[in-house]
C-alpha cells in the first residue's frame, strides 16, 4: 500500500515533492450540490503560504490553486476534485551539499534506508511543502462539514514560553503573525524567535486547534474512534512529535472527581457539560462539546549550526543545513492543523449519517 491517502468516506490522496513541478491532491467522495469555487480554498492556503514575514521560510511561493475536475458552475458534482499548485520558487542548489549526507532531524536516513535512494531537494515527498495540498482538501472538508461547524487554531507555546489563558483572544489571532490569542506572548516570542534566526537555530511550538458546532455521535467504539483517528492525522503531520485531546497529559495529574465533565439539563432538554476535559469526545464519539486537540511540533531541523552525522558511504562527517528554512514550523502549521481538523471530522459526519441518517444534531434527550 502507498500511505498516500487519508479518510474512508471523504478521501484524501496527495502527490508531489518539494522541488518537483507541482503538488497536488485528488478529493474522492465530496458530496454533489456544494458551492466551491477557487475563492473557497484560496484564503486558507493564503494564511499557510511562505515568505509572508521574518519569523518563517523565505521561500516565495504563491500556492495559486487551480481546481483541475470535481465541479462544474462553481458547484460538486460528486465526481474526484483533482486539485494542483505548480511550484515556483525551487532551489535545488541549495541542497548539493547534503547529496550523500544524513541531516540529524530529518527523515533522509529513513528514506534511504525504506527505498534505497532519496531525493535530498529540500526532502522530497518528507517536506512540510506537501501539507499545502492538506490545507487545500481541508477548505474543501469545511464546504461538507457546513458553516455550522467552526474550526480555529491558535499558537499556544514557542519554545518554554507558553500563553496566558486568561489572556485568550480569538480576534488576536488574526492581528499578529503567530496566529497567538495572546498579544503579551507574541510580543515574547517575536524577541525570541529573531534571537533564534539570528543564530542560526529554531525552536519548537505548540498548537491547540477547535471545532464548535460539532453535532454529538461521531465516531465509533472500538476501532474508528473520533479521537484516534484525529491523534493520527495531527501526527502524520510534518515535525509533530505529540498529539493530546482535551486535557491530555494533564488529565494524569486529576482526580477522577476533578476531570469528570459534570452533566445538567436545560430547559429545551439539551444536555449541558460544566466542563469540557475530555475534549469533546466520550468514549471515541463526540458529544456535542468543542473537538479540542494540541499538537507539539519539534524545532525544525535545518540549523546553521554543524551536526555530526553520517553519510551514505558509512562516512562520520558534520552537517550544515543551507537553505531558507522557519525558525519555527509550527508558525505555518496551525493552519495545517486546522485542516486536518476538518478533514477527520468530514470524513466521519459523512460515515455517521450513512449508518444513522436519523441521528439528532444535538444532544437532546426527552424530558420526564
């Protein structure tokens, strides 16, 4: 099997390399009847794109995507939405040096090790440049999942320095070049992260990602859990290392009376939580809380500074990454993580309403 497809119900493949002509991607199982247009997908791979300020790579690429099939007079029919950005602004120089070397950090060895042979531009097929084609089937998931469904993500940690809650401003994100809900942190993290392009070196990040409006139900038991299918698609993207739902990790330092999410019933017999610590999901299906998940992005591996590595001759030599590089790719990666975000949750409202068309789209139980 290629492993180049996510999803059952709503598929995502995706092709291309970081220095071949193009990338792209095919979107099978998109339901007929769906406004979609250029100008539906254009600003989401717009807020991922590079070159856009000082703090990420200055490779300059427009990310302009073309829809090759799947719609006809701005609508779905139903049919693959094949979907294609040319690249633009290859450097394959910049990569000679690593030809035959193993960079620390990257995937190369692994690669080499798999097929026998790699292509070192920049990382191939490994490079974060695929997620683009992720951010352009993500806009499209969104179309299905309707505009009841709100998906957002935020930076909440660069480096050691993570945001103050209590300072949480969704309309912030928007004003900085972080994607911060915190305008304290992002003024830190501007500081710290121009000390660290400046030297040479990258630091690390974490990425809360949301969606409200999720209606209860998706999900299964057993082996379609809502929650592991989320943890493998945040994890299948480039440099993350951690992946939580609600409390997480944190939730092993709770009393069972503290991390219950405390239940009561509203007038109109909606099922009202007084907590949310588990994320939005119960036993792998939502319950009509926001999906929350984090995701933790490792400090990306090209540096300015020499590392001891090997080479594919059995050589010990030093490495030295060229290149325009983020000092942090978890900037870019919030809005990848929203798409995959949207990507999961497609996927499974369209597997809940085949198995249960009649399901409610809230949770609702009948008054005594």
């Amino acid at each position: 099997m290629s492993h180049n497809t996510i999803g059952h119900l709503f598929r995502v493949t995706t092709w291309g390399e970081s220095h071949g002509p193009a990338i792209g991607c095919v979107v099978d199982g998109c339901p007929p009847g769906l406004p979609l247009t250029k100008a539906d997908i254009q600003p989401f791979l717009d807020r991922r794109r590079p070159g856009q300020s000082r703090f990420v790579t200055q490779r300059q690429e427009p990310d302009e995507v073309r829809i090759l099939s799947g719609t006809f007079e701005g609508v779905t029919t139903g049919t693959p939405i094949a979907l294609v950005i040319e690249n633009t602004d290859q450097r394959s120089r910049d990569y000679g040096e690593i030809r035959d070397r193993f960079r620390p950090g990257h995937a190369d060895l692994t690669y080499h090790l798999k097929y026998g042979s790699r292509d070192y531009r920049g990382g191939g097929r490994s490079s974060a440049r695929e997620t683009a084609m992720r951010v352009a089937a993500g806009a499209v998931a969104r179309r299905v999942l309707g505009a009841g469904i709100t998906i957002r993500g935020a930076l909440v940690q660069v480096g050691p320095d993570r945001i103050d809650r209590a300072a949480w401003d969704w309309a912030e994100v928007v004003r900085n070049e972080f994607f911060c809900p915190d305008a304290a942190a992002a003024a830190r993290w501007e500081a710290a992260l121009l000390g660290a392009r400046k030297s040479g070196s990258s630091l690390g990040a974490v990425i809360e990602v949301v969606a409200e409006g999720v209606p209860p139900g998706l999900g299964a038991p057993i082996y379609g859990k809502l929650d592991a299918d989320l943890a493998a698609a945040l994890m299948g993207i480039n440099a993350v290392k951690g992946v939580e739902i609600g409390e997480g990790f944190a939730a092993a330092a709770l009393s069972g009376e503290d991390n219950a999410d405390e239940m009561r019933m509203d007038p109109d017999g909606t099922v009202r939580f007084l907590s949310n610590r588990a994320g939005g999901i119960l036993g792998g299906i939502s319950t009509g809380q926001p999906v929350v998940a984090r995701f933790a992005v490792k400090p990306t591996s090209s540096i300015l500074t020499p590392r001891r590595a090997v080479d594919r001759f059995g050589g010990e030599v030093e490495v030295t990454t060229r290149g325009r590089h983020d000092p942090c790719v978890g900037i870019r990666a919030v809005p990848v993580g929203e798409a995959m975000l949207a990507l999961v949750l497609a996927d499974h409202l369209l597997r809940h309403r085949a198995q249960n068309p009649d399901a409610p789209a809230a949770a609702r139980l009948p008054r005594n």
